[in-house]
C-alpha cells in the first residue's frame, strides 16, 4: 500500500469538514482467485480520528466496506491551522496514520 491516505480538511463556518480516500484491498474472505482458492479476508477494522489529541471520529468496519473506501465526516470545535490525524487498523494488525491541516 504504497499511498495510505489522502486527507482534506477545512472550515465551513463553525464546522469542520473532513475527507479521507484510503487505500487498502479490502478483501471479504469469501472471493475467489483464478484457481479456485478463496482470497484470505484483509479489511478495516476500525478508524479513528483525533483533532488536538481529542477523539472526534471512532468506527468499527467489517468486510462489507468497498475496495480503497471514502470517508467523510464533520466536527465542531477546530480551528484553522489546526491538525486531524486519521487513524486506521485492519484484521492483520496492518496500521496507517496520516494528518492534514485544517484550511
């Protein structure tokens, strides 16, 4: 996964606005190759996201979310200038963090 995430965020009035493009295969378990073998199951288990070390997004995800899944979301309480940090781990233990500055 050579390009974890890519993460904007911004202010819209009193309100931030965040989006997250992450990049994982997202494998159900129940797929299979071309010779027949099922595909091992390898997704998103959970995702957070902090703002000043604050949680302000926790979720729980199962093999049932799409390929490279979008994200977006809204906070109260940021500023501009301040930092989101997006937070995900998957079934393998495979873990990704990535900020952006809020704009």
């Amino acid at each position: 996964m050579a390009d974890p995430m890519k993460i904007r965020a911004s202010m819209q009035g009193d309100l931030v606005s965040v989006k997250v493009l992450m990049s994982h295969e997202m494998e159900t378990g129940q797929r299979k190759d071309a010779g027949g073998q099922v595909v091992p199951a390898h997704f998103i288990q959970t995702v957070s996201a902090t703002y000043n070390g604050k949680t302000v997004l926790s979720a729980q995800w199962g093999p049932a979310v799409s390929k490279n899944p979008f994200l977006s979301f809204k906070f109260k309480g940021g500023a501009q200038g301040g930092k989101v940090q997006v937070t995900w781990v998957d079934n393998k233990g495979d873990k990704r963090t990535d900020e952006a500055v809020i704009t």
